[in-house]
C-alpha cells in the first residue's frame, strides 16, 4: 500500500504539468521495482482521482456551464468544443488499447519521449504565433477537434497529454492560459473514458489488494493534485513551459543513460 500511497502523489504532482504523469509512473515503477497490479490498469485509473481535483477547482465554472447550456449559446459552444475535442483520443484509444499497452507502456518509449517533448516544448514556446483565441468558447468546433488530435498523440506514454494538448492548442493560435484551462477542462470527458474502458478490459485481472492499491492511489492523487492545481496554474501563467521542457529532456537523458547501460 505505500507504494500505491507513493505513486498516487506522484500522480497527483505531475498530472498537470507538461512532463508526463504516466511516463513518471512507468520509470518510478521500473526503476524502483515497485509492485503495482497486472494490466497498467492501476496506472491509468488513479489519474481519474487527479482529474477530479480539476472539477473541484473549477466547480463553478462547470456548474454554470451545464445549467445555462439550454438557453445560453456560448455554454452550449463551450461543452461542444470539449466533447469534440475527445472523440479523436476516445475512437484511437480503443482502437489501439491492446498495441499502446502491449508495446508503448515501457521505460524505453518514455525515455525518448521525454526528450522528444521537450525538444518540441523549446520549439513551440520560442517560435509559436501570435494567439487569437483568448477563451475556450471562443474555438471554433474545428479547432477543437484539432486540438483533440494533438491529445490524441498522449497516447503514447511520455509525451504527456496537458502537453500535447496546451502546445498543440498554442500551435493553433490559442494563448497559454486558454490552452491550459482548456486541457484540464478536456482532460475530464477523456480520463473518465479511459478509467472507464481500462476498467472493463481489466476487471478480470482485479482482486481486493488490486482494488485496494487502486483505491490509496486514487485517493492519494486526488488530495495531491488538489494541493498543487492552484500553484501550477499560477506558475505556468508567470513562467511558462521553458523549464518544463529543460526538466524533460534532462529525466529523459538521464533515464536513457541508464537503460543503455
């Protein structure tokens, strides 16, 4: 259980940041030679409990938007463009759950991934264009389904889904702030989907103890990601994505080098 303990706050710490939860999970349970349960179920689902601090955060912002949406038309654009912008992640995901698990969920990819993402980091945040979209609701449904695709590419671990989301978003003319608010928003629809289909695929391999460990992790990430968010978002506003993608390529160097040898 203390694994499980450990690895929820790491989840709940590095969720929003554009360095990959799902990487640092993979590496720590590698590396560590942590015991987790079978199918990287465990690893997928308790990113659920981080996600649930962002509807936490952002409560009032999601209450309005629902109970308006029937007569206000820029809260029925503003849930629109989040749905829109999750099929593309929803339709490849089960498409490609069993390869993206079977060959993507190692140390190596993620390694390479980390560096990849950083170097892209660099390159965006230095040679982005001029933003025109300053709200989520001011997407059009097109360029929400864009963005979608570029989470899409999440899928392979190490990337990072907030980071492929804000820099895709950036790449589409949309500010960083808005890019930000909007990954967390859409990472709502798709970690719900993924725990959702991860959890049936998987419920076969799942006792008590891996329910258990689930649970702690879970929770854990939850309380952790609900700590931090607030930070984070304040962070990424005065800072940006440069250190981020410094801190990427130097864990990924640092990994690779010690998988090589």
């Amino acid at each position: 259980m203390l694994d499980a303990l450990f690895l929820g706050i790491l989840e709940g710490l590095t969720e929003f940041l554009p360095i990959s939860s799902t990487g640092h999970l993979i590496l720590a349970i590698d590396m560590l030679r942590l015991s987790t349960p079978p199918g990287h179920v465990f690893e997928i689902v308790i990113q659920l409990g981080a996600i649930l601090a962002i509807c936490w955060h952002y409560r009032l912002r999601l209450t309005q938007a629902v109970v308006h949406a029937p007569h206000d038309p820029i809260q029925r654009l503003f849930i629109l463009n989040i749905v829109i912008g999750f099929l593309p992640a929803a339709v490849l995901g089960v498409l490609l759950h069993s390869f993206i698990k079977s060959m993507l969920f190692n140390p190596m990819v993620v390694a390479c991934m980390l560096i990849i993402g950083g170097i892209a980091i660099l390159l965006i945040e230095r040679y982005r264009p001029a933003p025109v979209v300053h709200a989520p609701e001011e997407m059009s449904w097109k360029k929400a389904l864009q963005i979608g695709f570029c989470q899409a590419l999440a899928m392979i671990p190490g990337t990072s889904r907030s980071g492929a989301t804000i820099m895709g978003a950036m790449l589409l003319k949309v500010d960083r702030k808005t890019a930000t608010e909007f990954s967390f928003f859409l990472a709502i629809p798709t970690m719900l989907g993924a725990t959702v289909y991860d959890s049936y695929k998987n419920w076969g391999l799942l006792n008590d103890e891996a329910l258990g460990m689930i649970a702690v992790g879970f929770i854990a990430a939850f309380i952790a990601a609900l700590i931090v968010v607030r930070s984070i978002l304040a962070f990424i506003t005065k800072h940006g994505f440069v250190p981020f993608a410094w801190y990427r390529i130097a864990l990924g160097s640092l990994m690779l080098a010690l998988l090589l040898a």
